[in-house]
C-alpha cells in the first residue's frame, strides 16, 4: 500500500551502489538490532505489513519525540516502505507535525546491490527544518548503513 505523495512535497532522495547481495542489505534493513546500529533503536518492529512501531529522538516543545512508524509495503530483497510520523502542530521549526514515507529499494547490479532510499512527503515551509536536518542526516545514517552491512556480510561468510 502506497499512500498518495502530495504535489507540493518535498523528497529526499539517496542512491548508492554496495559490494553485497540483496539479501545481505535485506537483513540490515530488517532486523531491529541491526537497524538500532545504523538508524535508531525501533521499538516493536518486524518486517509485516501494518506493524507498527516506534523510534524516540530527542523531544522539542509539545512533541515527545517519539516517531510513530507502520510498514506499509514488504518485498522480501527488494523492497521495504514505511509511514514516519512525528513532530506536534504547536512547534514551529524542529518538531513541527512530520506525516512523511520512508521507502527503500534494492535491485541487483553487476557490483552488487544498489540501495535506492526515498524519504516523501516533506511540506514546505512548514516541514523545512526537518527536510534540511534529515537530508544530511540520512546521508549520515547510508555511511553507518554501509558499516552495518559490511560487518553482516562477513558474518555471512563466516558460517
């Protein structure tokens, strides 16, 4: 289930090629204790269509921090969508209401697999703050995904 992008948002949009199979970024992306390594700590999370968990950052104004998430799309090694919601309507700036998409994609090449992450539905202005911070910092989150990925390939070939 795809929900409907609205034309005035913003997205943020990261592509990278990695030296491993689908199935090696498939388990980084879906097993919470190696997400809580490259992302945040999920609370409750399993990769089924409508689970829903959780993620807590830091708090500001009205908002607790919290990161209300439900799986909206599950293709085993090639693709895992999810609703991320947060934020309060009271704040202004970080911590403003956030109803955003976070979308990863894998698809095979003659290097390995690229990793195709889309996170739609940014509103601007009033989602600006959170576009600006979360586009450097999902370019953060890829360099650690990368790490996490690495050491779970060689786990891979260790057994």
């Amino acid at each position: 289930m795809n929900q409907a992008v609205k034309p005035d948002a913003q997205a943020i949009v990261l592509d990278d090629i990695f030296p491993h199979t689908p199935d090696v970024l498939w388990k980084a992306l879906t097993s919470g204790d190696l997400i809580g390594r490259w992302l945040m700590a999920p609370m409750g999370f399993a990769p089924v269509v409508g689970n829903r968990f959780t993620f807590q950052t830091t708090p500001a104004g009205a908002w607790d921090g919290t990161i209300h998430c439900e799986v909206l799309e599950v293709v085993p090694n090639e693709r895992l969508s999810y609703a991320w919601k947060g934020g309060h309507e009271d704040n202004e700036g970080y911590g403003s209401k956030l109803e955003t998409v976070v979308t990863f994609t894998l698809g095979r090449t003659d290097t390995g697999t690229r990793l195709s992450l889309i996170h739609s539905g940014f509103l601007l202005p009033k989602n600006d703050t959170a576009y600006r911070n979360m586009s450097e910092g999902w370019k953060k989150v890829v360099r650690r995904f990368e790490t996490v990925a690495a050491e779970t390939a060689s786990a891979e070939t260790l057994q």
